[in-house]
C-alpha cells in the first residue's frame, strides 16, 4: 500500500479542511495518508515551521487562510518546494462575492463566533443531553425532533450530531409491551417531528453483543435473542405505522448518514407546512 502525506492548513480549528479532505480521500483505494493537520495558524512564523514540515514529508498543502500576506508565505514557500498548494475555499467565495455582490471580510474564525446561533446550539446539547433515553418526558414536547427506536439504534450519537446542528433532540425506547412514558399522540405534541429508527435484527444482535462483551457480560438473554429482537423491531415498525410516524433504517448509515435522513424529512414537513399556510400573495 503507497503511503503519502498531506498537509491541511488552517487559520481556525481545521474542521472544515479535515472533513472536505477526507471525503475525498475516501474515493481513493489502495492508498495510505497521514494527515498532518495544522490549526490556528495566524503568524509568518507558523508558516515558516509548517513549511519546514513539508520539506521534511513532501506532500498536497490544502489550506483554508484568509490573511493575504500568510496566504502569499505559503504559496511562495510551495512553489520553491515544488508540491502543489491548493486554497479550497477561493472558488466558493469568489462565487458569492459575485452573487452578493459584496467583499468579504477576511477575518480568521469567523465562522466560530459566539453569537446566537452558537448559544442555540449550546441550549440544544443541555436539552438533547437532559432528554436522552426517556428522561424528562414532562417537557419533551419542547423538542424539535422526538426519535424513538429500539435499544442500540443508535438514538444518542444522533441526537447529539443534530443538536450541534441547534436542534432540540429527545429520545425515547422502545420497549414491547410497555407504553411510551408520554403520549405522543398528545396535541402539544403538533410541533414536533416523530421519528422511527429501526435497523436490521441479526446487525442488532451483533451490536448488542459487542456492548455486553464490552461490559463483560457473557450470559445469553433475550436482549441479544435474534427471535426476540426481530419481534422488538416488528413492535417498534407496527407502533410508528399505526402513527404514521417516518422511519430511518439505520443498519447501513453512520451517524451523519442517519442525521442527514432525518433532516431531510424536517426539510420536507417543513416545506410542507409552509406550503400549506401559503396564501398566493
């Protein structure tokens, strides 16, 4: 396997370089990379100790700078080093200067501020945390988004990602036989979008396994009883049909898979709603 080395620069904390990186890694097959990540860089002397780094492991520099004069640093530096060095954002932002019709401001971080849409995404994390697993169900018709599923359907790490994303997550079991600790079906409940996740019965069985393994618990029991799961997966199914509540199979998606689903379906109730209250004026 060839091994090769990138180098990802930028002047903020790197999430954006990281992601877009690696989705495009992630079409290459047979290859090795060592990502050597680069953040908060905002002085020459930074650029100097990072450039020094690609002389040593030659390699793409893909960086996401904004201040022109370390910008020119690293390009020159580059260049003279002969590797290529790629400014990923220049193209996106010269096509909103042009459909803004304004300059942009250039400054490092921006997209991090503390500003309001920063302390709604703090608020959803206290209320996905405070809502996790069934708890506080006297409010949870406060939540944007109510996921129900079956154990180890992946329900926290999801409504965590979202709530980053400034929903208000709550999350509830399912368990056969017993009734939801709210009544869903309640009026108050009209604002929220209800929402099943289900995922394969004998994918279940591993993950469950591999849970109890990891706490090391090795009796058999129904939790891990592929009949019995397939019953609790069929339960959960007939629940959310009854309701008419949208499932998402989980069995095949990652957590932002699964989240980019689920906001797919707001987007449409969304929509829907508008288009409803639309009165053609």
């Amino acid at each position: 396997m060839n091994n090769y080395h990138i180098h990802l620069v930028s002047d903020s904390t790197g999430e954006t370089i990281e992601t877009l990186a690696k989705a495009c890694i992630a079409q290459f097959e047979g290859i090795s990379v060592t990502e050597n990540v680069w953040t908060l860089v905002r002085t020459s002397g930074q650029v100097s100790k990072i450039l020094n780094a690609v002389k040593r492991h030659p390699g793409v520099v893909i960086f996401t700078m904004v201040d022109k004069g370390l910008r020119t640093q690293l390009e020159k530096g580059c260049e003279s080093l002969g590797v290529p060095c790629i400014a990923v954002l220049d193209p996106i932002m010269s096509a909103f200067k042009d459909h803004f019709c304004a300059e942009a401001s250039f400054k490092p971080g921006r997209q991090h501020e503390m500003d309001q849409n920063y302390f709604n995404r703090i608020e959803a994390m206290h209320f996905a945390l405070a809502h996790d697993d069934g708890q506080s169900t006297h409010e949870i018709h406060k939540a944007d988004i109510v996921l129900l599923g079956v154990s180890r359907t992946s329900k926290t790490p999801t409504s965590v990602y979202l709530a980053n994303k400034g929903l208000k997550v709550a999350n509830i079991p399912i368990v056969p036989q017993c009734p939801l600790p709210t009544n869903l079906t309640d009026p108050k409940f009209a604002g929220c979008l209800i929402i099943g996740l289900t995922k394969d019965p004998r994918r279940l069985v591993q993950v469950r396994k591999n849970r109890l393994s990891m706490l090391n618990e090795t009796a058999m029991t129904d939790y891990v009883d592929l009949e019995t799961v397939i019953e609790e997966v069929q339960f959960a199914r007939k629940l959310c049909n009854r309701n008419s509540w949208p499932m998402v199979d989980v069995s095949r998606k990652s957590i932002e898979e699964t989240a980019t689903a689920i906001l797919n379906l707001k987007m449409k109730r969304d929509q829907a709603y508008e288009d409803s209250n639309w009165d053609g004026e």
